[in-house]
C-alpha cells in the first residue's frame, strides 16, 4: 500500500439528488486548498461548509459543495478525509474527478481500498471488514441484523478471546522451552490441559452451525422434487406470483433446474424447480434427472410434491432413507379430491395444495419459514459467515486435537501455534497480505 492520497465516488454514479466523493490520505485537504475559497488550515473537524467547487485551474465555478472534514485518527481509515457532497449529475462527478485527478499524488482508489485502510490502520479487523461488505450486500431483514451485528465486533471478540489464551498458554511453554531445567509445576500442566479442553469443545460446538451463517450471506436453498406432472414447475410459478416455468399436461416438460430468489421471513431463500424424477432413456430427460439429483444433495429442504389424486410419500420412498431430515411432504392438485380425501389428508397432518389454483401457498410458505426460523435460531447468534472462518477453524481444531504435554514440550507448543496462528487468519493478527486482496477486491470502487 503506497502513501497516495485516494479519492472516489462513494455513491453510484448516474443521476440522483446527492453524490458523495470521498477523499483519504494525509494531502486530502489539498483539494480545500485548490478546489474552494476556504482556508485549509482553519477548517475545524466534523464541521459541514457549503461553499463554491471550482476548477482547480480555470477557477470557474463547478458546482455548489458541502464539504465535511475528518481529521486522523478520528476517521473512518484512520487518515485525514474529505467528503465532498455534490449533486449527482454525470457531468458534475466527472469535473469533479477530473480535478483531483490533476492533483499531485492523488489516485483513484481501488477496489475496496478504503476499507483496506481502515485494516491497516487499525480502525477494524478482517471480520468486521467483512461485516461491512455484507452489510452493504444485505437484501433481507436478516441478513441486514447480522451483518451489523458482525461488522460491530460480535466474530472478532469471539476469536480474539480465543486467540489471546492460546498465547497465554504458549506464553508458558515458550518459558519452558527456554529455561529446560525448570519442571511444569502441576497446577500450571492442568491449567493448560483445561484450558486447551474447554477451547476445543467451544470450537467445535461453534462449528456445529450447519453452515447456516454462510447460507445467510448465499441463500438458503430449496429445492422441489416429484414425479413428472406432480405440479412442479406450478407450483415455482405460484411462489414466484409469475410464470417463470412452462406448465405443461406432457411429461418431462421441465429439463433442467430453474431457480427464483424469495425473501421469507426476512431470510433468503433460493427455491429450485427439477425435472420429474423417473426412470428415462431419453438423453436431454436423463440428463435433467441427474441434475436434480445434484440439487438435492446440495439442498438445505426438499419439498417433495406428490399428487394426491393419485400418489403419496411413498413415491420418495427411493430417497427417504439418505434424505429424511431435510424432506418437507406436499401433496398438491387439492382441487381433484372431494371432502373426504381432503379431510383423510388434513388427519394425517399433510400440507394440502392447489399450485394450480393457487391454494394453501401462504400456508406452505409460512411452513418453510418457520423450518428455516427455529433451524437458524437454535445456532448460536454468532454465526461462521464465510467458508474461510470454518476452514481456519477446523485447522486450528487439528492442531488442539492432537496437543499433548506428554510430548516434547517444543512439539506441544507447536501445536498452539499453529492453532493461535490459523484463528489469527481470520481477523488478521498474523501476516496475511496474500489473502488481504481477495477479501478487500470484492468491495465497490468508493468502500
């Protein structure tokens, strides 16, 4: 990271009321001095002035400006900022750029650059960095909570606390190390061993989650099974409250998985629709059901359609054994049965449809959202939301799995090491710059 003053648009460019160019680096008041009348060196922290933007070298007026000024360290990175709020005209913003472009040592930011800042300047750890990316990704109630609730802290405290003992007890084994003529005493040998044991269990209970925290950031994923004619295809139609699927009375019609995005109960939700598992020579058919049976290994719930004029759950019975846990029941084409039928159904406690008709869908929809509710509040509130925390953390698991003070002492605190070392990679206490790219590159130009 060079000592470039950076400057980029924080808002989205096009035509709005308000357009936000933020300026980080210890020369931003340099565009006060160049760009306005205002005296750089009077302007007072934390204080808007409104003031004419001008051409720093025509002078000509540009546009009206609120400028805000934030001195380092009190600073979202940590160095010296400008806002400049303009309006949000494509012309405006252009000039705008154009100008601090022409500045000396001015640079447009990268991608996720501010933030990256903000890291290294210690303003924020890796977690909350993220945190904040999700935040600014959050489409749903509940991935808008966690995401505040991430980028406030709640994943790096959890890890640092972790991390801070198993430097406390390599603390100790360093000591050892050092002066081999000293024995453990034995109140310091179940010290640590409790201390390691309680940490294992809460690593492993925290990785227990289900991978529900990532299926936050990504979807929760559903996907309908049935036989061909089930009603399929309708009833993604009748959740999506639009045709996205061809509905035909010819077998087979649907080839391959389609997918709509639904927000239930604030949580996202990605439902797939599958060609009709049976038997086929049929080579674009046979390929459709090997598709669908990938989706459903990869699924979170299934709901498996039946038709009930004519089938039931036995027409899973094929799958039920592996699938049990995550199969949902659903007999549709309720407006073939007659009273008795429908009450028979109702005893026996099944959720009762007409996609066609569109009947008993709030019902459903209701029913998932409420499976997917106790499933992700029965999780701890602190949730792994990115598949690298599960990894760094199975790692250091390894590691505390086969700790022992019945080894040599050098090799026992190795083994801390490596564990304190991998939880370090996800908030970023140890050296990480090769995965500092990755992460702060998914960011949007003025973040």
């Amino acid at each position: 990271m060079d000592n470039k003053t950076i400057y980029a648009l924080s808002t989205l460019l096009g035509k709005s009321g308000v357009a936000v160019i933020r300026i980080s680096g210890k020369d931003a008041l340099k565009a006060v001095e160049l760009m306005t009348d205002i005296d750089s060196k009077c302007i007072k922290p934390r204080y808007a002035y409104f003031t004419d933007l001008k051409d720093k070298e025509g002078g000509y007026k540009l546009d009206k400006c609120l400028i805000l000024y934030f001195k380092a360290p009190h600073s979202f990175t940590g160095e010296d900022i400008v806002e400049l709020q303009t309006h949000g005209s494509r012309a405006v913003i252009k000039s705008v750029l154009n100008n601090l472009s022409k500045i000396s040592d001015f640079r447009m930011a990268e991608p996720g650059e501010f933030s990256k800042r903000a890291f290294y300047n210690q303003k924020m750890d890796l977690t909350e960095a993220e945190g904040l990316a999700d935040l600014i990704d959050a489409e749903t109630e509940a991935q808008q909570k966690f995401a505040i609730r991430q980028m406030e802290g709640s994943l790096k405290n959890l890890y640092e606390d972790w991390r801070k003992e198993l430097v406390n007890i390599m603390a100790y084994l360093e000591a050892y190390i050092d002066f081999p003529d000293e024995e453990i005493p034995e109140d310091t040998i179940i010290k640590i061993n409790n201390t390691v044991f309680k940490l294992r269990n809460e690593i492993r209970k925290h990785l227990q989650s289900d991978n529900i925290g990532e299926r936050l950031r990504e979807g929760f994923r559903i996907v309908i099974i049935g036989k061909p004619n089930a009603g399929k295809s309708s009833l993604l139609n009748a959740f999506a409250k639009r045709d996205v699927v061809i509905v035909s009375d010819i077998a087979g019609t649907t080839r391959d998985a389609i997918d709509i995005h639904l927000n239930i109960k604030g949580f996202p939700i990605i439902i797939t629709d599958t060609a009709g598992i049976r038997e086929t020579e049929e080579a674009i058919e046979k390929q459709g059901v090997e598709i669908a049976y990938k989706k459903i290994e990869d699924a979170d719930l299934l709901i498996c359609l039946y038709d009930a004029s004519e089938g039931s759950v036995h027409d899973f019975d094929n799958i039920a054994e592996k699938f049990k846990e995550k199969m949902v029941f659903v007999a549709n084409k309720s407006d073939k049965l007659d009273s008795k039928e429908i009450s028979d159904l109702h005893r026996k406690n099944e959720l009762l449809i007409s996609a066609k008709k569109q009947e008993g869908i709030d019902n459903l929809l209701n029913y998932i959202g409420n499976i997917i509710e106790d499933r992700f509040t029965s999780n701890s509130n602190i949730l792994i939301t990115r598949a690298r925390y599960r990894e760094a953390l199975n790692e250091a698991l390894k590691s505390l799995d086969i700790f022992s003070l019945n080894k040599e002492i050098e090799l026992s605190a190795e083994d801390i090491r490596l564990a304190a070392r991998e939880i370090g990679k996800i908030t970023g206490r140890i050296e990480i710059d090769e995965i500092l790219d990755k992460i702060f590159g998914s960011f949007c130009i003025g973040k």
